[in-house]
C-alpha cells in the first residue's frame, strides 16, 4: 500500500485495493515518508477503515493531535463495547470517544473535573452502557496512567447510547432523554408517594417506554391516534393510572409544548398501571 498523506510521523492515509480510504497507525510508519511511497505494512499497527467521507475527515483531523496510545484505548473500549452491546454502532463513536478521552485526560491534568448531574439517572436507565464506562475507567487508568472520577463512566456510557442510534437526527439526545425521564418518573412517584422495584421486569417496561416517548418528543414525532374506543375503556378502568398519566400530559405540555397523543396516553397509561399493580 502507498501513503496518499501523511498526518504525522505514526500515522498516514492510504486506500486499500476497494478504492477506499484506510487510516494506516503505527510507531514511526510515516517517518520521513512521502505520498506515493509504499508503507511499510509490518510497522502497521492499527487500521481504521471509516466509509463516511465526513466521520473519516474529523478522525483525521482528531488523531493527528492525540497519542497513538489514547487511540488504541480508544478503540479497546469500542470493541469491548460491540462485544458487551452485541450491536453496531455509528462510525462518529471512534471519533467522539477518542475526542472525550483526549479531553478528560487534558482536563485532570489541569485540575479541571467535570461533574455529571445525571449520573446516578444514567447509571440506572442505561446500566450496561454505564458498564462500559466504567470499564473505561478502569482502562484508562491502568495503560494510560490516569485515575478518571465516577462521572465520566457516565459521560462516556452517554456516548455508546448516542452510537447506538441509526439517524444523525437521532444523535446526541441522550442527555436530553434522561433528563425527561427522570421528570416524568418523578411525577409517577410522587403521586404513588412510593419508590418502584428497578429490578423488576415491569420497571425495565416503563423505563424503555419513557427513553422512546422523549425520543418522540425531543424529534417532534407523534404515535397517530387509532384508539380512542380503547382509551375511553382504560380511564374506567384504569382510573387512577390514568390520572397520573394526566398530570405528566400537564407537565409535558406546559414544559416542552408537546401534545401527547391519545395512543400515547394508552400506553403510558398501561405500563404505569403494571409498575404499581402490587401496591
């Protein structure tokens, strides 16, 4: 293979025989090397092939300032993630998370420690995400030194949420999701005056029902009304869940101006009528 550029002494760009880019990495394969001279692939120690012309610019971009080292973590925790997950995720991951691990360590090396007001809400809504940062940390620390505090496994878990999802419009809403369902889940309790069993099957029901609706809300999608028979049958009897479901439509509507639909309502209504069906 042939360097077509050359990002720094470890690092070059070449194509591989499909015509597509590669991003070539290794101690010392671009020193003193021009474009058009062959690489010498037995010093290659990484390969990164990113087909999204605009993903594969930022990448670039971001690794000719960031230690060889800090990408391969990097990518440790990509692939303990895909393995973790069992599910693809979007190529901007390689960038944000070899970005966010840039930044942190520059950051505690200044003295400057982000805090993470969600983080308690992410470990318990998104657990296995959360797992993988803390297995970040835990990386980070023993091959490059440095001891991250507990809120950055959930900065970094919020990053593998937002890789999971298909669309660029779907990206970077996990905070934002969190924040909704923690609101509405408050609301939930403070009129059951109760705390839920987050173990149990019908939590985990509610709680993946709620990250979708405020998926809808926060992308402006609505479920289309279809029944309305059904409805009128739940708030007889399902009456009280369904009086909680009207307070979150109040508090939904006051604060984010988002109508919920009455198919919404039936099913906010049925998961809350499971989650305290014991009390």
């Amino acid at each position: 293979m042939e360097i077509k550029r050359v990002l720094n002494n470890n690092t070059a760009i070449s194509t591989n025989h499909n015509g597509i880019d590669v991003l070539l990495m290794g101690a010392g394969i671009a020193f003193g090397k021009k474009q058009g001279q062959p690489i010498d692939m037995d010093k290659v120690e990484k390969t990164f092939i990113i087909k999204d012309k605009e993903t594969l610019n930022k990448f670039t971009d971001l690794v000719i300032d960031v230690p060889l080292s800090e990408i391969s973590v990097a990518e440790k925790i990509i692939n303990f993630a895909k393995i973790k997950l069992g599910k693809k995720f979007s190529d901007i991951i390689y960038v944000n998370l070899t970005d966010h691990i840039h930044t942190a360590i520059r950051r505690y090396q200044e003295g400057v420690i982000l805090r993470n007001p969600l983080k308690w809400d992410i470990k318990r809504f998104y657990p296995d995400e959360y797992e993988i940062g803390e297995k970040a940390v835990e990386v980070i620390k023993n091959e490059l030194g440095t001891q991250l505090a507990d809120d950055e496994m959930a900065f970094i878990a919020l990053h593998f949420v937002n890789a999971e999802s298909e669309t660029a419009a779907d990206q970077n809403l996990a905070y934002e999701i969190t924040d909704i369902v923690k609101e509405i889940e408050g609301i939930v309790k403070a009129y059951y005056h109760t705390e839920f069993d987050e173990s149990s099957l019908n939590y985990y029901r509610f709680i993946t029902h709620l990250k979708f609706f405020a998926q809808r809300l926060l992308l402006g999608k609505h479920y289309d009304d279809e029944d309305d028979d059904l409805l009128k049958t739940l708030q007889k009897r399902y009456a009280d869940a369904y009086r909680c479901t009207e307070e979150v439509k109040t508090f939904i509507d006051q604060k984010y101006h988002y109508e919920i639909s009455g198919t919404e309502l039936l099913y906010l209504t049925v998961h809350i009528k499971r989650l305290v069906k014991n009390l």
